[in-house]
C-alpha cells in the first residue's frame, strides 16, 4: 500500500526466518529488521493530487487441486505438531 501511494523506500523493514541451535536443539525463528524502515507513527505527508501507482492484486489465486494439498500439508503438520512428531517436508 505505501508503495502505492508513491512513497520509494519501504514503510517496514523486513522480517525472515532464522534458525537457532541451543546445545542439541535447533528451532526457527521469526525476527524483524528493521534497517530498510522508514515509518514513524506519525501522518503522513500525502499531497493532495499525488498521482498513485498501478494496482496490482496483493496475493494470486491458488488453483482448487494447489488449495486442497497446502490444506493437507498444514493439517498434518499441525497433527504432527501436536503429537512432536516432525513431518517430512
């Protein structure tokens, strides 16, 4: 959206998946950088008239058989998490 209104530099930073390893035990985690930010919790300032950029949709839609296994993989990775055991990817 920020892009979209004609503003260059990102209003976030970025946020990645990093693994950790504590003694025996590797997890991943989510972190957030935020080096790229330009945001501030303050207005912002939108000039009346500022020509916006094309739209364009934000995700794409998923055929019905891409649905029916991400569904699947998620539901046995949750059983799997519930159980700990780990799935294969």
């Amino acid at each position: 959206m920020h892009g979209f209104l004609g503003y260059d530099r990102p209003l976030f930073g970025r946020s990645r998946v990093e693994t950790y390893a504590e003694g025996d035990w590797e997890h991943e985690a989510l972190v957030y950088d935020p080096a790229e930010a330009t945001g501030r919790w303050a207005p912002s300032s939108l000039e009346a008239g500022r020509r916006l950029q094309p739209s364009a949709p934000l995700f794409r839609k998923l055929e019905p058989e891409v649905a029916e296994e991400e569904l699947r993989r998620l539901k046995a990775s949750s059983a799997a998490t519930e159980t700990g055991i780990t799935p294969p990817p």
